[in-house]
C-alpha cells in the first residue's frame, strides 16, 4: 500500500477493528433492530388498554434506548468506518469507488434511521391522544422499518467485502447481497435481534417498575410472549445457516488447512446456538408462567451467550476471507493481483513511497526486512504482542530455537499456495532475504515498531543513504 | 521501541488508486462542497449551542432568570449534535473519493487523535445528555457539578472540529507531511489556529442568529418555558451575540487570510474572500440597525439576513475550495505522472510475462518436482525436523508409494500430536503432487534410509 502506515503493534490494527465492530453490532442488533419494533407494538398495545402508566414506563424505556443509539450506536457505526479506512485505505478506497451509490443511499437510510428516533423520542409526551397517537405509533413502525433496512444494507456490504461476491466478472453489489449465506444470515440476525431485544426490555423493566407491581407483572408477560414467538425463526433460521455456511465455505475456501479448523467451529456453532436458544425459551417460558420468578441477573445469562454467539459467528469471516480485500483484484495488504509480478520481479521497496529504504543491501538488510515487514505483512500481523504476532507465528512453526534460513525463505515464497488465506509475497528474493534477516533479528529482539501516527524518525538524505530508488 | 524512519525528501509522491471516480469529479466536488456546508451548519449549531448554553449558565448562577435560557439553549443542542454527525457523513463519502491520497494519508499520520473522535463525541453527545436531563435535578449545592457537566461536554465539542479542521489543514501541505509527529506537531503545519478561531465565531455568529429566530418566533411558548423574558429582548440578545462574535471576525477572518501559507493563495482566492467579507459589512450593519430597532420593527429583516449569510457562508465556502485545489494541483499533477508511470511497468511486465509463458510455461516444461517443492520445503527438510516429519521418515512410510504422497497431500490427517497440522495441497493437483512425490522420494532415498523406523 502506498500510505503513510498506521500501525498498532503492542495491540493489533484487526483487534481495533474487532472491538469497534462488535459493540456497534452488539448494540445495533438488540436495541435498535430489536427494540423499535417491541416498543412500538408495546405502545400501541397500551393505547388498547387505554394504561398510562404502561405509556409511560414505555417512555422510559424509549429515553434509554434513545440514549445509547444516538451515541455508542449511532457512532460505533462511524467508528466502523473510519478504523477500516485507517488501517486499510487502499481497500476502503477502492471499495468506495465501486460502491458509492449504495453507500450513500446506506447514509440516506442512515440519516432517516437518526431523524425518526429522535421524533419517536421527542414527540412521545407531545403526541399523546387522539390521531396524534397513532401518528406516533406509525413513526416508531416506521423507525423499525428504517432501523431493519440499515441493517440490512450493511450486512450485504460487509457480505460482499468479506470476499463472497464474484467481483471482478460481475462488478455488482448483488453478487453480495446474493451470496449463499446471505438470506439465511439476515434471517438468522433478524430473529436474534427480536429474541434478545426482548431480553433487553425485560431488563429495563426492573428498573422502572415496583417490585410486586401488577404493571411489572403484565410487562413481563407481554416481553416473555415476544420472545417465545420469535424463538421459533430463531430456531429455524439458525438450523437453516448451520447447512448452508459448509456449502458456503467450500465454495470460497478451498485449502484443507481450514477443514480442520472449520469443523471445529461448526461444532461449536451448534452448541452454543442451542444452548442460547434453550436460555431464550427458558426465560420466555418462566416469564409467561411465572412472571416474577427471574431475578434481574439471570436475565444476563442468555444475553451472556448472545454476546458470545455473536462473536464466535463474526469469526466465519475468517474463514470465508480470502486474502483479498476485493476478491482477485486486490490482496489485503494493498497490493493488486496485477502488479504482483512487478513486485515479484523488482521489488516492492523501489514503489513504495514511505519507507525508509529503497532497494536492499548487505548494509542494511535487517532494516529494509523491516521496510518490507511493514509493506507486505504488517496488515495482518503484529511484530510480537498480540494476536497474530509473526513472531509467534514462527515459533509455533519452528520452535524457540534458532530458525533455519532455508525454511524462512521457503514458508515466505510460497505462503499463498500452502495458506490461501494469505497473500503471495509481494517482493524479489533480495527482499526474502531481508525479511528473514529482520524476523531472526525479531525473535531475538521483541521490539515494538510505531505506526506513522507516532511520528516518524527522520533521517537526513546527505547522511550516508546506500541506495536510491 | 522503534519509530518508523523515512528519509527527509522534498515531497512524497506515492501512486493513486487506479479505479476511476464513480461520478465526474466536477460533480462530486460540488456535491462536497453543499453537502459539507450543510452539516457544517448543524456542527456550528452544535459548538456553538454548547458554549452558549454554559455561559448563560455561570451567568445564571447570579441572574437566575439566564439559567432557564442556558437550559432552553442546551435542549437544542440535542437535535443539531445529532444532525451534525449524521449529515457529516456524506461529505466525509465525497472527501474520501476525491482526495484519496491526500485525506487518508492526513488520517494514518495523525491517526491517534483521528481514531479518538470516535470515543470523544461519544463522550460529548453522553455528556450533553447528562447536562441536559440532570437539570432540575442537581440543583443547589450540586448546581457546581452541573456546571462542571455542561463544561466537559462543551470542552468536548471543542476538541471534536480541532481534529477534522487539522488533518483538513495538513492533507494540503505534502511537502510538510516527512515533519509530522503525530497529531499535535500537525498543529504547527499551515495556519490551524486562526482557521479554528474564524471557525469558532461563525459558530457563535450563526448559532446566535438561529437563536434569535427560535426563541423570538411567534410560535415558540415564551411564557411556559422563559417567562422572564420578552420575546423582542430575546431577539435583541441574540442579535446582539451575532454582531458582537461577527466584529470579531473582521479581525479572525484577515489573520486567517494572511497566515494562510502562501502556495494556495491566488487572485481567485482573494476575489472571493473579499467580496465575503463585503457582504458580512453588510450584514454587520443591518444587524446593528436592528439591534436599535424599537421593539414592534425588530423582527422584519430575519430572513434577510439569514440570506445574506447563506451568502457569506457559500463564498467562504468557494474559497476554502479555491484554495484547497490551488494548494493540491500540482502534487496531483505529481500524483498522475507517477501513477501513470508505474501502471506503464505493470503493462509492460505483463506483456512479457505473457510471452514467456508460451515457450515453457504453458507446455508444462517448466515444472519440476524440485520446483514443486518449494511448497513443502518451509516444513520439510531430507534430515530434520522443521516443522514436519523429516524426509526421510516420510521415505521410509511411502518408500514405494508415491501415490500415498498424493493422497496424503490432497487431504492431510493429523496423526502426530507435536505438530500442527498439514494443509491440503489438492489446489496443486494431481500431476504436480506426483511431480513432488517423486521428487521427495527420490531425495530421501539416502543410504541410511533404511535406519529410520516409522515414529508411530
């Protein structure tokens, strides 16, 4: 990539990603996805009664919900954004110019999604009577609708980046959105949305209600009645993605190194689907027949495992990632499936525009491997903290001892065939060379490198410079 | 703890992405440019709401009558710091196609403080909340912590503009970019603090304006919510407020004009900033012959005014752009050259990769079991351990079937717990694996071969 490089290496670019990521889904999904619709449903449902006081409790309900998407989710989602762009700019870049107009009609939505919360919130105490009322009413069902297209929206742009789409033929966002898994994972999201939203609410309710109210007790009734209706697409659509997710991988993941590690995952899926759903239908079914017995912290204990079901779902992109940011256009560390052989032929170091060497020498090789380090590995990999670290890498391959120079330069000239999760290596047998001298210099000597963002260290052109591009 | 190393050169000029723009570049400049000063508009609302809100607050603590005006002030804010954010992202789509290179390149060098807005208007919008929902409730001797809220959060806001308006600043100035250290030594490249003082008055400016026409419009319930006010004195105030912060401008907008650094500045630049400031001269005075207004005419040239404005901000607007494609052309220029250049080597590379093919490739001549092998040579070695069983063990189980190389290699087992596990060669296929089996048998063959015993 030809970026100035930011790089977090004591924590991990993915991990930041990661984070930011999951609290923006694990907050889109239950209190907005979710939640809207409850609400709404719950509001109308007190109109019926004619029950003040069950209007009013939704008030607050609403206040809380209104807080946290207006802010952590609202901005998670941004975040999204920017740390993608921050850390991969050539494939947000990229991706931009192919995708502009979904985007901005995702932004549309986006925009839309912001302006009714704050309506259904605001208006709330304004609009309490009469055909007022129902125009209330009809904007938190269309605040639900809104809220469900965003998501929507995103989970086929996040489809398609993940590499499923057959980009370079079709050059359409609806390969994405039509990728194999795509319908099954939107319903599956949608269920768990509305399953845990009910979880949500339910957890609120403690708050706002007396102890042994009667208000509490129907609350409780009415959310444990959600949650068992939607445990059945729950159950459905999770069945449903389990079959189709092999099928998918097979399809995008051809390397065996995975089948191991993918049947484990699947595996695992199935327990803890299961397991949430017996939590959810547990719940729903003692909140139906005895509205009082959960205490508020059992109530943590599906949502616990929702949080992890998620988590562990996010992880099929791992699997389903190719080394590509835009499948058979571009790899992850920037580099274009076109201008490999140049690399492959000259070198990367000579075309790139911020690192400190240009072309190798035997006076410099343990720097310019760091050069080369930074180009072509530091996307995916730490130098030695964290997740991923290369270092780590290595000596779970080679040991702690010694590494043999031969083998170095074998696992890196042919790192794409025996991994096809990561890219070939985008460089000459110089470069190999000095790349190896810096992972050796590495093993013995775990420092850290800054990104750009920290500033650089600036060296004089006069000053004795061995090369020049 | 290393810091990256870059030689001091001139300029960088890296490659730009090779895809073309989605739309014409004409049209998605000016689609940034009004979608920018819409959103522009709701962060000044929002900044300026916030700072509003707190000093009629302190005033509040010894006139109580401006604490229900700071709340009324601060329940505003809820609504403009949502559209603010919101609206911001469609210009943040256009910056990001138009000035690829230099707009990511102004993120990752001041990247901290870049990833930190994200967690500060969080905190801010949290803040303002608390400011806004607690006020009838810490009240008395808590009033000092409330203060205290609405402070924090208006701090916040402060910092939010200073980082966009910086790497704004610094994606012009290629040339400094080999100089920065992180966020705070991009402070010192260009002019950001007379930008950030013009910025922070026109927030005042318009948020005063836009407050003398919400709170002195007919409709808005005066005697409910500030009944210690009347509805000409509130127009007054806020005119006032708009006049007073637009004086200022006419020495924040000449300290900008005249700090900005000379390689974008050009007769079009100027022609455009002065006849903004003409027009602000004409605004200034109107506002001031309504502030002397008697109270039934005070009214009537609202929208007038709101015009002339959206006149002042357009033009400034224009010439921020102006200057911004002066600064840039000719490192774009840079940019082209030198993309254009390297796809020529790309072109070039492939053509001859191409025909090299049709002599040995493609035939298949080329590949050999010791080519082939490469792929297993990272954990295979003929006499140790590398991170696989060696050679010569994998001789003495396969001594006189190849074909169980292949097989293994297409679909690994995991029989050895020491290792990890092998991955699937079938991508190679069937004619390559027998190539590499051939190969490994034919180099593990060594005279003592026979001495090793399968370890399982």
């Amino acid at each position: 990539m030809d970026f100035p490089l930011f790089f977090l290496d004591f924590f991990g670019n993915r991990i930041l990603i990661a984070i930011v990521a999951s609290v923006h889904v694990f907050i889109n999904h239950p209190l907005a996805v979710g939640a809207w619709p409850l609400v709404m449903l719950m509001e109308w449902w007190g109109r019926r009664k004619g029950d003040a006081d069950w209007d009013h409790l939704m008030y607050k309900i609403t206040f809380v919900l209104f807080i946290v998407t207006t802010t952590v989710g609202a901005l998670t989602g941004v975040g999204i954004w920017f740390t993608t762009a921050l850390i991969a700019p050539f494939g947000i870049g990229t991706l931009l110019r192919v995708f502009f107009w979904a985007w901005f009609t995702e932004w549309l939505v986006f925009v839309s999604e912001v302006v009714l919360v704050m309506i259904y919130f605001l208006t709330w105490k304004r609009w309490l009577a009469g055909w007022q009322k129902s125009l209330h009413i009809g904007v938190g069902a269309l605040l639900s609708g809104f809220s469900w297209l965003t998501m929507m929206i995103i989970v086929g742009i996040l489809g398609f980046m993940m590499g499923s789409g057959n980009w370079p033929e079709a050059r359409t966002l609806f390969s994405g959105f039509f990728n194999p898994i795509y319908i099954p994972q939107l319903a599956f999201r949608t269920s768990f949305a509305m399953g845990t939203a009910g979880l949500f609410v339910w957890f609120l309710l403690y708050f706002f209600t007396k102890k042994h109210s009667d208000l509490r007790r129907r609350a409780v009734r009415f959310v444990s009645g959600w949650m068992l209706i939607w445990s059945v697409p729950f159950a459905a659509s999770s069945v449903w993605y389990w079959q189709v997710v092999p099928d998918a991988m097979r399809a995008n993941v051809d390397v065996g190194l995975m089948t191991q590690r993918f049947a484990q995952w699947h595996e695992t899926l199935a327990v803890i689907m299961a397991i949430t759903l017996v939590a959810l239908l547990l719940a729903a079914l003692v909140g139906l027949a005895r509205p009082k017995l959960i205490p508020r912290v059992a109530l943590l204990i599906p949502f616990i495992l929702g949080v992890w079901l998620l988590g562990h779902f996010e992880r099929v992109r791992e699997f389903i990632r190719k080394p590509y940011v835009i499948a058979d256009y571009m790899y992850s560390n920037g580099v274009k499936v076109s201008e490999l052989p140049v690399f492959q032929r000259d070198g990367i170091l000579p075309y790139s525009t911020y690192v400190e060497h240009h072309t190798v020498t035997s006076a410099n090789e343990i720097e310019a491997g760091r050069d080369v380090f930074l180009v072509t590995c530091s996307r995916c990999h730490t130098t030695s903290s964290g997740v991923n670290a290369v270092v780590n890498k290595f000596e779970n391959l080679y040991g702690t001892g010694p590494w043999d120079d031969a083998a170095l330069t074998a696992f890196i000239n042919t790192m794409h065939t025996s991994r096809t999760f990561m890219p070939p290596f985008p460089g000459n047998d110089r470069e190999v060379k000095a790349l190896t001298a810096y992972l050796k210099e590495l093993q013995k000597n775990r420092e850290l490198l800054f990104g750009a963002q920290a500033g650089w260290t600036i060296r004089n052109n006069n000053q004795a410079q061995t090369g020049t591009p | 703890m290393r810091h990256l190393v870059l030689f001091a050169q001139a300029v960088p000029v890296p490659r730009d992405l090779e895809l073309p723009l989605p739309i014409g570049e004409w049209e998605l400049k000016l689609i940034l440019v009004l979608l920018f000063l819409v959103h522009i508009f709701f962060v000044n609302l929002m900044v300026g709401g916030s700072l509003l809100s707190v000093f009629f607050e302190i005033l509040g603590l010894t006139r109580p009558r401006y604490d229900s005006l700071a709340k009324k002030i601060a329940e505003t804010i809820t609504v403009n710091k949502s559209l603010a954010v919101v609206l911001g992202v469609g210009p943040l789509l256009c910056i990001n196609l138009v000035y690829t290179i230099h707009f990511y390149s102004a993120n990752a060098l001041t990247g901290y403080a870049w990833f930190a807005i994200i967690p500060l208007v969080i905190f801010a919008f949290l803040f303002a909340y608390l400011h806004k929902y607690t006020w009838q409730i810490w009240t008395g001797g808590r009033k000092r912590l409330h203060v205290i809220t609405g402070g924090f959060s208006a701090f916040l806001f402060l910092c939010i503009p200073l980082i966009f308006l910086t790497n704004i600043n610094l994606m012009l100035f290629p040339g400094k970019w080999a100089e920065v250290g992180g966020f705070f030594s991009s402070l010192q490249i260009g002019n950001v603090f007379p930008r950030y003082f013009h910025f922070l008055s026109a927030s005042l400016a318009l948020t005063g304006l836009f407050l003398a026409g919400w709170f002195g419009r007919r409709k808005f319930p005066r005697e409910k919510h500030l009944p210690d006010f009347t509805r000409v004195e509130l127009r007054r105030l806020f005119y006032r407020v708009a006049f007073y912060v637009s004086l200022a401008q006419l020495v924040f907008g000449p300290l900008l004009l005249f700090t900005l650094p000379g390689v974008g500045v050009t007769g079009t630049l100027y022609w455009v900033i002065l006849s903004g400031a003409a027009v602000v001269l004409i605004v200034l005075h109107i506002l001031w012959r309504q502030i002397k207004m008697p109270d039934e005419k005070i009214s009537r040239l609202y929208i007038p005014i709101w015009m002339l404005f959206g006149v002042v901000v357009l033009l400034m607007g224009t010439g921020r752009h102006v200057y911004r494609e002066a600064c840039l052309v000719e490192h774009k220029q840079m940019i082209a050259d030198e993309t254009a250049r390297f796809n020529a080597i790309e072109l070039a590379t492939q053509m001859s990769i191409r025909a090299g093919m049709g002599a040995g490739e493609a035939l298949g001549g080329g590949m050999t079991g010791e080519k082939v092998f490469q792929n297993c040579a990272a954990c295979h070695a003929v006499d140790r351990v590398l991170a696989a069983p060696s050679l010569r063990e994998v001789y003495s189980l396969y001594k006189d079937n190849p074909a169980g190389i292949v097989a293994w290699s297409k679909n690994p087992g995991k029989k050895r717990p020491q290792f990890a596990p092998m991955p699937s060669f079938a991508h190679l296929g069937d004619e390559k694996l027998t190539l590499v089996a051939d190969y490994i048998l034919e180099i593990a063959s060594g005279a003592d071969s026979a001495k090793s015993e399968p370890s399982d």
